[in-house]
C-alpha cells in the first residue's frame, strides 16, 4: 500500500516552476505545529496527535526537521480496561521537497525513538497489585522509523500522512516480597499510520 501511495504522489505532484529561484526554495527556517490522529495497533485504540517541528533547509531540494510528538490514546489491552497511554516521539527525518512556492509536495524517512507511560483506572492498579504482584508498569522506550509523505499550499498549510514503525516492550516491574522486586517485558509492535494537517511559521526566509 504504501508503495501505491509513493507512486500516486509522486505522480501528482506540481511539474517545475516557471522561476526555479523565485518559485521552488521554502523558506530557510519554519516552526510547523501539526494536529492529527493515528491509527489503532494491538495496544492502543485510534488516538489524537500534537506535533511541533523545527523544519531547516539544508540545501535545495532537501530540508532536515525535528520534531517532538505528543500522543494520547485508550489502552485496548483487556488486562488494561479504561486505561490510557502516553506517548512522546522525537524523531529526526530528511525531506526531499519538489513544486512551486503555491504548492509543493515532500516524501521523507528517519529515526525516531518512543517513549511513553501508562495511566491506569484506580481498579485496574489494585487488581494488579493483588492479583499479580505488580507494582508498576510501563513503557520501555525504543528507536524506530518513520516515512512521511506531504503536501504544503502557499508554503502555509500542510497535509501530511505518515507510516510508523516500532517495536517495543511493555515492562512490568513485580514484587518478589518486602526487599526484592522482578521485572519482566512483554514485546509490543507499535506500527501506526497517522494523518495530519498543520500549519507553518516562518522564522527565516533566506540564509
């Protein structure tokens, strides 16, 4: 599928500008703040997305971005019921950008590493500690990578859609007896596709 929507896009997208020079390079420096959903996985349930990203034109046609990622979805886990999960994303990801200053079009891949913490209902907590032993569960942070494709009008308005992949652990963390505890991890894919739309600041417009 997501070799389909390479194609697609790429087919789609504007031919050369008229004026390379005045028409086909973005702006030296862009705050972007994207709002979006993601798609459910075995963990979680389909969720909000909030992004901030610190967009840099290396040369062009390329631009560098980092960004941090704040996600809030319902646990779908049935030792977890009316749980939910937080998960932050940094990554950092490359961007090979090709249109005209009225719309432009950017496919893009990097690293990024996740990092999250379960908020749990008050009897699901007890349960787990009388059933179980467990005093605590959580997230172990991991590194993975992400493909983005996009669109920009008026190097303004931004649509993007996004493929993540990441293979986790949840950790739980149980009590042996008064002095010692154990702790052991459950493998957890975190694979999503997510949808956003945001909006640019520019910082700087040349270098």
């Amino acid at each position: 599928m997501l070799t389909l929507l390479t194609a697609a896009w790429l087919s789609a997208m504007p031919i050369a500008p008229l004026n390379p020079i005045a028409e086909d390079t973005l702006p030296a420096v862009n705050l972007h703040f994207t709002l979006g959903v993601t798609t459910p996985n075995h963990v979680v349930h389909m969720g909000p997305e909030l992004s901030a990203k610190w967009e840099i034109l290396a040369t062009h046609p390329l631009v560098i971005r980092a960004a941090f990622d704040y996600q809030y979805n319902s646990v779908k886990l049935k030792e977890f019921p009316d749980s939910h999960l937080h998960q932050g994303t940094l990554s950092l990801c490359a961007l090979y950008y090709r249109g005209t200053n009225r719309l432009t079009g950017y496919i893009g891949a990097g690293p990024i590493l996740r990092f999250g913490h379960f908020s749990f209902a008050d009897a699901v907590t007890d349960s787990l500690a009388t059933n179980h032993a467990i005093v605590n569960v959580d997230l172990k942070t991991a590194a993975g990578y992400r493909i983005v494709l996009g669109l920009r009008y008026r190097q303004v308005y931004s649509l993007e859609v996004g493929v993540t992949e990441i293979r986790s652990h949840i950790q739980y963390s149980r009590r042996i007896n008064e002095a010692s505890y154990s702790t052991f991890g459950k493998p957890s894919k975190l694979t999503a596709f997510r949808v956003t739309v945001g909006y640019l600041f520019t910082l700087k417009d040349i270098w």
